[in-house]
C-alpha cells in the first residue's frame, strides 16, 4: 500500500533546515533562517507514486533500484510529473527543501524543490563514478567532494539519518564517540556471534554506547529493519534510547514502525494479539505494590514475565531486577530447571 509505506518513512525524517548560500561565507550561521519563496499551488498538488517501470532511472544517481538502497529496505523508484528519484537521493541532497506536509510531494519535497536539486545536480560531477547529478556534498568545512547517495554508501560515506541528515566522504567521516572506559574486549558481535574487526575505529565495527559490547555495521543494520524504532535496542543490556540516537549518527537506518514480528500479517503465527490481551500479575510473595495487577511500562513497576514460561511474572521493584537487564525466571522454572539437572 503506497500511502502506508509513505507514511512509515515520513515518521522522524524531518529534515532539519540549514543555510546555503550561493557565494561561500564561512562566517554564516547553520541556524540562519532562509527565506523560501511560496510554492504554487498546482506544484504543490504534485504526489508522488511508486513506478513500476523496469527502466526509468533515478535523477539524481541514474540507476534504478540499486542493491545499496534494497540494504536499507526502500529501493522504490518514485515519480513526480515526468521525473524520477529515490527517496533517500532526495533527502540527503544538501540543498533540498522540504516545505511541504507529509501528504505533499514525495513527503514534503515538492515539485519545484525537486526540479531545482536535479538542475543544480547536472554541474556536480560524483567523485566515485563521475557521472552528473551528485548533489550530495560532504558536510567537512572546506570539502567539496560530492557523490551520489548509492556511490557513497558503496564507497564508504557516513550518512547521519537524524537531524539535517548531513553526509561525510570517505575522508572526512567520524568514527562513532566512544567512553575510554566502556571499550568492551569481547570482540564477538553480538548479533551473529563472529569477530568484529580489531580496530575500534573500524567503520565495520560498533559498539552499544551503554555496555560497550561490539556488532558488526551491516548486522545492525538488518537489525534495525526488522525490528523498527519501536523495539531497536542493544541485545545485550536493553539500553534503548541512547542506543537508537547514536546508532542512526553513525550510519545505521532505522525505519520509524513497529517490528516486523508484531505486524497484523505475522500475529497469527506470533500470537501477538493474545499476548497483549494476557493478564499480568505480580507474584512476589512480598509484593509492594499497591496492587499485583499494577504495570507500568518503563518504570519499576514494570511487570516482567518469566523468560521460560512466559506466564509468572514479577514487579521490576519487588524482584530486585535491573531495569536495564530484567531478566527473571520464575520459582516454578528454577525448581524445574534443578530436577532436570
């Protein structure tokens, strides 16, 4: 459905305003505010839809449905009027402007601001394939090296999917920001259990901000698609937030959904829907709670079911668990567990 899969990558992608001026002024601040002139109404009414042409090319990187954009989950082609772009070509160009909403254009990058980026593209040659069309340039002051959102992502680029969704070259990309402290030794990813390369710096090589523990790039980034800023958390210690902000700085996309597993097409084989219809109740002999029933999600009053039955659970408070990790298994499995043995 064309409106839904619009509206899932719309979700966060707001992209942040910064000034760019025609004649360079390195004096010129990000947060300037830039006049943009009206759009007319015919050009607003302009949408986007999927094209379902086998040889119509993007604009700005002349390919159609490259691999690099089917690792990121959205290799749809869209058309506008008589042209053709992807979405992700669109949103990392340096100069384009979304003035619209999330029904306008190809989710708020209308018409004339498209027709605009792709003109501007045919100056600017891609330093990697040198063909036209690179309108995304390197964010590094004085960098004028500029790309095509496929080539860049193959080369490898950095593009911060937060915020301005700025770009780096090969050169100029940072590695991720980490705690001298909180560098885990454990070289195992955590995600498929084989080595991450030895150097920290290794783009290929990330690191959970809170336990520091290790994954490989293109792990995390499977990861993420499937489970979707609802649910993308660090395997290891469940840090969630700072987890999600600091991965998509460092290149990781991650949808803005629900996770593919709790999706209406795979309840019936999940059971989704009856696990969100169960009961929960505390069963802590000593339950300090003003009543076992009470659940609240992301505080101590959270109640976690057991990780072998799914059926017992416990308040976060009464178990003593850590609201980070909140493992529990319950008395039942703890005695079934010692009769196997």
């Amino acid at each position: 459905d064309m409106s839904s899969k619009l509206n899932t990558m719309w979700s966060g992608k707001r992209k942040k305003r910064s000034t760019n001026c025609k004649t360079p002024n390195k004096k010129a601040k990000v947060t300037e505010h830039v006049k943009v002139p009206k759009t007319p109404v015919k050009d607003r009414l302009v949408k986007a839809v999927v094209s379902t042409s086998t040889t119509k090319k993007c604009g700005f990187c002349k390919l159609s449905r490259p691999p690099e954009l089917a690792l990121l989950g959205t290799s749809e082609l869209y058309s506008m009027a008589d042209i053709f772009i992807h979405y992700f070509c669109i949103l990392f160009s340096t100069e384009g402007i979304q003035e619209g909403g999330d029904d306008d254009g190809l989710l708020g990058f209308l018409l004339p601001s498209v027709r605009s980026e792709l003109a501007r593209g045919k100056t600017l040659t891609c330093s990697f394939c040198k063909k036209t069309g690179a309108t995304i340039t390197c964010k590094a002051r004085g960098c004028k090296t500029s790309f095509h959102f496929p080539c860049g992502a193959k080369s490898g680029c950095l593009y911060q999917f937060t915020g301005s969704y700025t770009s780096y070259c090969p050169n100029h990309r940072a590695t991720q920001d980490r705690n001298k402290n909180n560098i885990s030794t454990d070289l195992d990813c955590v995600v498929c259990f084989e080595p991450v390369p030895k150097l920290v710096t290794s783009p290929d090589r990330l690191a959970c901000p809170g336990c520091g523990r290790n994954f490989h790039s293109p792990c995390l980034q499977r990861m993420a698609l499937a489970s979707g800023s609802q649910c993308f958390k660090c395997p290891h210690c469940n840090n969630s937030d700072k987890f999600l902000a600091c991965m998509r700085m460092t290149g990781v996309y991650v949808p803005d959904k629900d996770a593919d597993w709790e999706g209406e097409e795979n309840s019936s084989f999940y059971n989704y829907g009856d696990l969100y219809r169960q009961a929960k109740k505390c069963s802590a002999p000593a339950c300090t709670a003003g009543d076992r029933e009470e659940h609240k999600l992301g505080t101590k009053w959270e109640i976690i079911l057991c990780d072998f039955c799914g059926l017992n659970g416990v308040h976060i408070e009464c178990e003593g668990l850590d609201v980070h990790k909140s493992d529990f298994s319950c008395l039942n499995c703890k005695e079934a567990g010692q009769n196997a043995g």
